[in-house]
C-alpha cells in the first residue's frame, strides 16, 4: 500500500528544500521526493493526496507539551492530547514530567510510553529532574532515560538549589541527553499573578518580576558551561533572557531555547479585563519584549517554537484571576499563530518557521526525526498557509478550552496530518487505479 502526495510545495529545513514536488509514501517510509508517474507506483494499490495548492513539510514537533496523565485526567489525557496534536499538525509531542504519580522513575516512563503507542501521534516524555518534583533529591535519572526518557526536565517545578541542578546536569551530560529547564526564582515569584510593570500597576495585580527569569536562566547558562550538559532553556519571554542566550552562544556553551506563540502573539494587556486564560507561566510581558523575541527568532538566537499546551478544567479558569491556574492550550493554534504573527508579518520566511517546528526541536532532543529525507518515517504535515480560521475552543480536540486566542481569526491551519504513512488527521483522495 502506497500513499502519493501529490503537487505540493515541498518545504523541508532539513534538506534546505523548497520545491513543488510529490512524495511517494511506502511502507510508512518516505520512497521518493521527486515527480512520480505512474510507472513508479508498481501493482500495488494505494491513495492519492491532492496537495496542489498546499505546503507539505516534515511532521511538526512539539518538545514542550503537558498531557497531564497520570493524575490529572480530568484536564487532558494522553489520547485527547494526541489527538489535540494531530488536528495542529503535530506528530510528535514531548510531554512533561509534572504530573501525579511525578514521572520520576522507569515504571511512569514505562505507563506513558505505554499509553502513548496506542496515541494518534507520536508521544515521547522526559524524566523529572528530581524525585516527586520536590526539588530536594536527584531522581533515578538512569533508569528513566534507560526507559526511554528523551530528556530531563525540571518544568512546573524549577531546581532552586544551584548545587542539585549542578549534580543533575552533570549526569545528563553523562547520559548524552538535553535537559529542558523552566527558569523561575521561586523566592521572587512565590505570590506574582502578572509581569512586574505599569499594566500590572495599574490593573492591581501582584507583580512578577522579568528578573526571576534571567537571574535562573543566567545560573543555568553558568552551570551548563561548567558541565557541558546539553541545556535547552524553555518558554523564554524577556528581553534580557534573549540577551543572555545570545551571549551564551556567542561564548559557544552548548545552549538551545524555545519560546511559544502566546509570548509573541499577545502581551500583559491582555490580561486588562482579567482574563484568566490570558493567566501563563511565565506571564506575558510588554510589547518591547514581543520585539525581543521576533528578533530572536529572526537571527536564530531563539532556535524552537514549542506550545506549553497547559490544559485546565473550566473550574480551574472560572475563578477570580488570583486563584485561577497558569497556562493556556497551544496545539490546536500554534501553527496559525505562526503563521499569522511571525510568517505573513515578515518576522520568518515560511521555511524558516518550519525548521523552528521540525528539524531544529529534534536537534535539541537527539531525534532521528523532523525529515523527508528518502528512508526517513514518514512523519509528514500538510499546510494550507492562506486558510482563513476562526479560533473556537468549544471545538478543539483537547479535553480542555483553556485558550486566551478564543475566537480570533488566523491564517493558515495543518489540513492532514501523516504519522508513519497513515492520515491520522485529514483525508485522502478516493484510491488511483494505475
């Protein structure tokens, strides 16, 4: 059984191709990236994507992404995750550790692995940087990535002590893998609603400075030059957090970094008629620090786009702004954000917003993924970059609807997507008969 995409504009980082061409699917693999006629298809049948008009890439990786099982059911689960996954265009997710049971240990690895074969896309996971993400005692690292933990992470939960996060870095470099850090100062944020500045001054909100962010995001470029871990750096929101990223990869510390659509798309003012979805960690910052970042992106100091897909209940939201919780859904509006905010605003070239989705978080991970190289799964997502799309959350497969971009209208949505040769979102042409 074959699967023939047919026409498209081929966009793939990885290979610095930009091309109208077909791609021919066998076997769940990548056959061939070229002009395919009928004599290549053989006696096999097979189907037909008619993607003229359409952008077809490698499948979009999402390193930064809270499922919320075990535990925490009743906001997402690995299966509504996935799917949340599969309608934004996603076929490989990252998911991170803070759930309950922690993922500390090889038999929670084990569980969402486990879960996650059964999933529409791809579901990975990282080990928690230190036992029940308590912050106190390294967790069995070994093990967890023996399990089959792509990354440590230390998300929701930040190290505070310097000395832990020095012994936990030292042993993922040992383990040869990233380790993915949430970079807050704890003693500064403990009762912050919003970012430290005149909106927040005025709205009456209790203020969290940009400065637990650098001050961490500093300790950990110092550690990481100490261990030579593989240090990626998450969510980054502030101008000087840029700052001092950049000057890390000037100095050559091994240093990667994200930041996630609502950080360039929306700023504090959003939170000006206390919409609790609007409520992220780290908060939204001003619009100089938006300019920061779409300048990041632009000369590559910011190398992934991820989402922090932060499910909530509604009765999580539905409070007054202090109590409700941090985090807002992405999957399902990361890639139109892109689109709009970055793509058609002149910030990225459409290819070089696709590397920010494919090939680069799996070089930041170690993956064998984000391709189309001929060989290669195929892993594969096909963009309609002029659709016209109106946010509605009621709709989205995600078991929350937690999203402050709730009826905005966008550009560009994935149309189908393609996990190890199968559709798993979008449909096929009816069967060719050659």
């Amino acid at each position: 059984m074959w699967l023939l995409l047919k026409g498209g504009r081929v966009i793939d980082p990885s290979q610095n191709l930009d091309t109208n061409a077909d791609i021919l699917i066998e076997n769940g693999k990548v056959s061939k990236v070229d002009e395919v006629s009928a004599e290549n298809l053989g006696s096999n049948s097979g189907k037909v994507f008619d993607a003229a008009g359409l952008v077809v890439t490698p499948g979009l990786i999402d390193m930064h992404v809270h499922l919320r099982e075990p535990g925490f059911e009743y906001k997402e689960t690995i299966e509504t995750g996935a799917l949340a996954a599969a309608a934004g265009g996603f076929t490989t997710i990252v998911g991170m550790p803070n759930t309950k049971p922690a993922v500390d240990n090889r038999a929670v690895v084990e569980y969402v692995l486990g879960k996650g074969k059964n999933a529409a896309v791809n579901v990975l996971t990282t080990g928690a940087a230190t036992k029940a993400n308590e912050g106190k005692e390294m967790a069995e690292l070994g093990e967890m990535v023996e399990a089959g933990a792509v990354a440590i992470s230390d998300d929701a939960f930040p190290v505070q002590s310097a000395d832990l996060m020095r012994r936990v870095m030292e042993y993922a470099a040992m383990l040869n893998v990233p380790f993915l850090t949430h970079c807050e100062d704890k003693s500064m944020t403990s009762d912050g609603i919003m970012n430290e500045g005149i909106t927040g001054t005025i709205l009456g909100l209790r203020p969290w400075p940009r400065q637990a962010e650098e001050i961490m995001i500093w300790r950990n470029i110092m550690l990481a030059d100490l261990t030579k871990c593989r240090l990626h750096i998450q969510h980054v929101t502030t101008k000087g957090g840029v700052e001092a990223i950049r000057w890390a990869k000037s100095r050559g510390i091994t240093v990667t970094c994200e930041t996630c659509p609502q950080y360039f798309s929306l700023t504090d003012k959003a939170l000006c008629d206390y919409d609790t979805n609007a409520k992220v960690c780290p908060p939204l910052r001003t619009a100089s620090d938006v300019d920061s970042l779409k300048e990041a992106l632009a000369d590559g100091t910011i190398d992934v786009i991820a989402t922090d897909h932060a499910p909530h209940a509604l009765h999580e939201k539905e409070v007054e702004l202090q109590d409700a919780a941090f985090g807002a859904v992405g999957l399902e509006t990361a890639l139109p954000l892109v689109i709009t905010n970055l793509v058609n605003s002149g910030v990225l070239t459409l290819a070089d917003a696709i590397s920010k989705m494919t090939i680069a978080p799996a070089k930041a991970l170690g993956l064998d993924s984000g391709t189309l190289k001929e060989g290669a799964v195929a892993d594969i997502t096909i963009i309609d970059p002029d659709a016209k799309v109106t946010v509605k959350a009621s709709e989205f497969k995600s078991k929350s609807k937690n999203s402050p971009f709730d009826g905005m209208e966008l550009t560009g949505k994935a149309v189908a997507t393609i996990v190890g040769g199968e559709v798993i979102y979008g449909k096929p042409s009816e069967p060719l008969n050659v």
